[in-house]
C-alpha cells in the first residue's frame, strides 16, 4: 500500500469544498489512523482526543441502532454554533470531519458518502495485513530471551 | 410555511409541463426536501444545486451586490433551472 494514502484521500477531501476544517480517520476502538487539516497551526486541537470521542459517538449511535433494530448506522451530524462535526461509517473505521457553521450539509453527505467507499476498501486491506517477522530476527529474539532467563535463574 | 399537500399538488403541475424530467425543492443548505427524483439523484442534485447557488450568491456580492434570484443552466441534453427564495431552492430538469 502506498505510505501516506489515508492522508492523500483526507487532503484531497478537505480542498473539494470549502468549510471543511479537519479530517480524522478513526477505527472502531478510537484509535486516530489518519487526520489532516486545512489551518493545523492556526487551530491547534487534541486530533486524537477528538477522534477517540467521535468514534466513541458514532459506536453508542450505532448500538443504538441495533437495540431499536433500525438497521446500520450511516452518518452522525452533531451541530454547534460555531461549528458542525460529521461521521460516517468506512468499513472498520469512521471518518470525522469538523466544518464550518455555514456548510452545504447536503454537499458534505454527499462527499463523506463518496470518500467513505473509499477509505472503507483500503481501511480493510490496511487492517487485515498481517506483519510477518523474519525468521532470523525471531531466532535472535529467542535467543535473547533465553539469555534473559538464564540471568534470571542464576539470581 | 406551505403544507405537504400543496408543495405535493406545485411539483406535479410542474412535473405535467412539457419536457420536465423532474424537480427538486431543497433547503439552502443542500438538504432535499421534496423531490420526483429517486433518492440518489435527488441527493446529488440538492447539494449541487445549492452549491452552485452558493457560489453566485457569493460571486454576485463581491460584483455589486444584487440579489441572485434565478439560474439557468443550458447543456447538450436539455436546461437545468434554479430558484431560491428564502431558506429553500427549487431545481428544475427539463
């Protein structure tokens, strides 16, 4: 996969309509995979503290969804006065954006729903890669592990 | 505020002129409201057409500050029509 993807699709989406202030691409556990903004230094904020909470939103929403059995979740709009934040599902993930007050709300929708299909394929491929160890570095690893036992028996 | 029935009975007469393919009557911010379109066209029409309405509003103040009341945009295919009043935007394909 190519490094820095996630970013590339977040950036492109952030410069495809104006309002957009910041994109955050969380898993279901709220860990931040990805996030890109449009003014970082002029808007410092906790990115992951931001993303742990909208993943956190969008995971009660959708258990709530489940306990009225009205299907998937597909989108959270929470509007303040400065501000709206929007998520919507990706596949494992959920993708986060923070906007202006006075946003197309139907051109956003539309966008997310887009960069979501997206995100959701290659967030898939991304999580279910497994990372295998060479076999030399194991055989070192247990070596030194081994080492470490020896030191610790003779004490 | 217009009731239900009565935008109902606006969008068939203007549904039964001639050439019209559909309309769509959204809020400024792109959300659809009534629409003789299925939803994914419906969707996408809403928020473009409340972009590009956006956008002249925009264009039309940094020029000389009129009002913008009504776009028309002419294609190969046929014309798409734009008119907003208030919080709402109506969008005709014909």
């Amino acid at each position: 996969m190519e490094p820095n993807v996630f970013e590339k699709i977040l950036t492109r989406l952030i410069k495809s309509e104006s309002g957009i202030r910041r994109a955050i691409l969380v898993d279901r556990t709220g860990l931040t995979i990805a996030h890109a903004s449009k003014f970082s230094s002029y808007y410092p904020i906790d990115v992951e503290g931001i993303g742990a909470i909208a993943s956190a939103i969008f995971v009660g929403s959708e258990e709530q969804g489940k306990n009225l059995d009205i299907g998937d979740l597909q989108m959270v709009i929470s509007e303040f006065e400065n501000g709206k934040i929007f998520a919507i599902s990706c596949g494992q993930g959920v993708l986060c954006l923070i906007t202006d007050p006075d946003v197309n709300i139907g051109m956003i929708r539309l966008l997310m729903k887009r960069t979501a299909a997206e995100l959701g394929k290659l967030l898939d491929e991304f999580l279910s890669a497994t990372v295998s160890i060479p076999v030399e570095e194991k055989k070192e690893e247990e070596e030194e592990l081994k080492a470490a036992l020896d030191a610790l028996e003779q004490l | 505020m217009l009731s239900e029935d009565v935008i109902k009975s606006i969008l068939e007469n203007l549904g039964k002129m001639e050439g019209v393919k559909g309309v769509v009557i959204t809020t400024t911010e792109g959300i659809p409201v009534h629409s003789t379109f299925p939803p994914d066209v419906t969707e996408k029409i809403s928020a473009f057409a409340a972009s590009l309405l956006g956008k002249a509003k925009e264009m039309i103040k940094e020029v000389g500050g009129a009002k913008v009341t009504f776009i028309t945009l002419d294609t190969s295919e046929g014309e798409l029509l734009i008119s907003s009043e208030q919080e709402y935007v109506i969008a005709i394909l014909r």
